[in-house]
C-alpha cells in the first residue's frame, strides 16, 4: 500500500441496517470505525458520535477521519463529498442521478441508456395529459428524495390523477413536493446492479433481489425493502448488458463533467431478457448491503479500499448466499409505532456460526432497546445452500420480540 492513504479511521454516515452492516465489516478488518448518528447496534462495532448535523458539517470532524462512508444518500445530495477526498461517494453533482429522477431520466434520454417510456408533469394538468398517454397500470414518482416511498402505482386513472396531484403539492408525503415522472409500466422481474466505481473503472458486487412491498405475496405499499438475499445469479449475455449500462452512465456523467467515485446502485427491471433502469442509486441499497457485506465482508471492504485510493479492484464472486428478513414494526412504512421494548433472547449472532443481526430502528434508554423506526431488526442468515440461509434467518427472528412485530416469510423463496 507504499504511496497511498492508509486508512485506519473510517466513518459511517446513517443509521440503518446497512451502515451497521458496512460498520461491521470495517471492524472486521481491522478498522477503528465511528459512525454518525449511528444507533443502539452500531455501538457494538465502534463509536456513535453525538454531535449535531451542522457540526458534523462545518467543522473539521470529517477531516480526522481517513475514509468517510455515506450511507444514505441525503449526505451525498446536500455535497458533504464537494471537495473532500477522504469521502467515499459522488458529489452533489452526481449525487443528482438520485436527487432529481427528472435529470435522471432525461440523462438517460441523452445517452440512450434503456428505461421505461416517461413524461415529466410540473402540474395537474400536465399530469392529466401524461397520465392520458399512458395504459394502467399507472407509475407516478416524486422527483425528489423520498425515502423509498415515493412511488405511487394505481389501476384506477382517477385515483392516478389524485394521489399524483398530492404528490406534486406535498400532502401525499411530508416533506415530498415538486413535478413527477409519469413512467411505462414494465412487467418482469427485479435486480438489483451495484458497482464499486472510479471514474470509468466499475466492479459489480454480486447481484441481489430485494422485495419492496410491505406484505408476503409483493401486497400492500412499497417500502424501503423488507428483505434480499444474494447472489442471483444470471446468464453471462445478461451480465453483459448490464455492464453496458453502466458504461454508458459513467461515460455520459464523464461528458457532464462529473468524475464520479463511490457506489452506484442501478435498480433494473428484466423484460424478456432486456435490462431496463427503473432508478439509480448513488450508494448502497438496503437491504441489499446486509447481504453483499454478509457473503464477502474481507473482499467487500478489500475492494473498496482499493478504489478508494486509486487501486486496481475487482468483481468478486460469492462461495456463500445470504438472507436478510426485516423485522418490522407495525404501521410500517406510513406509520410505524414506536417506543416498544425489544426483546433479543439467545440469539446465535456469531459469523461461524452463519447468523448476524443488524440493527436499524433501535435506540437504548434507560438500559433497555426500544423501537425508534419503521423498520427495526434485519435477521441475516449466511449457508452455502440458499435454503440453509433462509433457515438461518428466519430461526434467527423467533428470538426477537416487540409488540406490533411482523416480517413477510416468502424472501428468498
């Protein structure tokens, strides 16, 4: 590692499953990790740090750090990468592939990168044309951040044109307003692509699926994601395809004048062997890092070091499969009750042994685990066999309990 930055400090920026996943693994490896604002399960791998966000940000806290890792992409769209070479991730520039999905479909538009037929509405009455060249089912989505909710899809073109109209003026979703993406709907099936990249230099992580709506059987609304399991695996023509696309994204942001470094996360939809882009994601999904981190947590970390610092890094299969299983806390994802106390008996949450916890919606008071958000544990499995996995994490989840507790039983089947 003569001529680069060594990196023994790192910190994790969030408080979810997937920065307690990227923690840990960091800690594995030998890393003095801290993480902001971190929560009750990020305390067993390192420091939380208990500072405000305005701290975090103007002082020279990031600066004492050799490697900063945004998790959420709230971090990376307000550009706390913007001129700070120890961040891990894109700047508010190309940050904006998540930011704005307008700019983001118009970009694929301008470099003809394969996505849904689309139309950009700005007001009811836009909407209502738009809407009109469109068959159901109908897919509307917020331009901005959303927290994983803001996709609305509706049989009924009335109902299309209300909860768009809400959309737009901000009284669907708190804090959620501005023009919409009015999307073809595709039929097919889901993946999730992520790449570690360096400018035109791009590694895919193994593929994953994960399952967005709240209920077994993909019923009820869409969420952040209730669970994943890796690796899919998919024939080498589609492999191929998929890599063209990001290609073809870090040539056209290369033409923007956008170096980009960190993780893209390009969510595909698969229609008669066709990649198509539903989003991007400026880095890594959740649940989808709970399980790529579980199969390979040296090689993750490894690879990511060694972009971080201008290295040659590499695709990596993965010998094991994993299943992560979100425990949830009723009224998920619209309104999630909060402040139960959690209960974790016996749990097997060793590595040898194949299980891991990750924590999310947990905080400590007064000694004891309470729920602080919608969704709370994710159960992690680890097997050679994918069947074993799930064994592992569903096992795993009768040792948890909280009142108003659920979770789908159908992931990784």
């Amino acid at each position: 590692m003569s001529g680069v930055r060594k990196v023994k400090r790192v910190l994790v920026l969030g408080s979810g499953g997937r920065e307690h996943a990227i923690g840990w693994a960091f800690k594995n490896a030998g890393c003095e990790v801290s993480f902001y604002p971190g929560n009750a399960g990020t305390k067993l791998e390192g420091k939380n740090l208990n500072i405000s966000e305005a701290e975090l940000l103007s002082g020279n806290i990031l600066g004492e750090f050799d490697l900063v890792i945004p998790g959420s992409e709230d971090f990376l769209v307000k550009g706390i990468a913007d001129g700070r070479i120890n961040v891990f991730g894109p700047d508010s520039a190309g940050a904006r592939l998540e930011g704005s999905k307008c700019f983001a479909k118009l970009f694929m538009e301008k470099y003809n990168i394969p996505t849904a037929r689309f139309q950009i509405a700005r007001n009811k009455v836009q909407l209502v044309d738009a809407l009109k060249s469109f068959t159901p089912p109908y897919v509307i989505k917020a331009d901005g951040l959303a927290q994983g909710k803001g996709v609305i899809i509706e049989d009924n073109f009335s109902n299309a044109v209300e909860n768009g109209s809400k959309l737009m003026d901000g009284t669907l979703i708190p804090g959620v307003s501005g023009p919409v993406v009015v999307d073809e709907f595709l039929k097919g099936w889901e993946l999730s692509a992520i790449a570690i990249v360096s400018g035109r230099k791009f590694a895919l992580l193994p593929f994953t699926r994960d399952y967005k709506r709240v209920f077994t059987g993909n019923k009820g609304p869409n969420t952040g994601g209730m669970g994943a399991y890796g690796p899919v695996e998919i024939n080498q023509k589609l492999v191929e395809k998929i890599r063209t696309i990001f290609d073809k994204t870090l040539f056209g942001l290369e033409k923007e004048g956008i170096y980009y470094k960190g993780f893209l996360y390009i969510g595909l939809m698969i229609v008669d062997e066709e990649p198509y882009v539903l989003e991007y994601n400026v880095r890594l999904g959740d649940p989808e890092t709970e399980v790529i981190v579980a199969m390979e947590p040296e090689k993750f970390v490894g690879n990511v070091l060694k972009a971080f610092n201008n290295e040659d890094f590499e695709e990596y299969k993965s010998s094991k499969f994993a299943v992560d299983v979100v425990v949830a806390s009723e009224g998920y994802p619209e309104s999630p009750r909060k402040g139960q106390k959690i209960v974790i008996e016996n749990i097997e949450n060793s590595e040898k042994e194949g299980n891991i916890l990750f924590y999310a919606g947990v905080k400590e008071q007064n000694g004891e685990l309470v729920v602080s958000g919608g969704r709370v544990l994710h159960s992690v499995g680890i097997d050679n066999e994918l069947g074993k996995a799930r064994e592992k994490a569903y096992k795993n989840i009768q040792n948890i309990h909280f009142e108003g507790m659920f979770y789908r039983d159908d992931i990784a089947l």
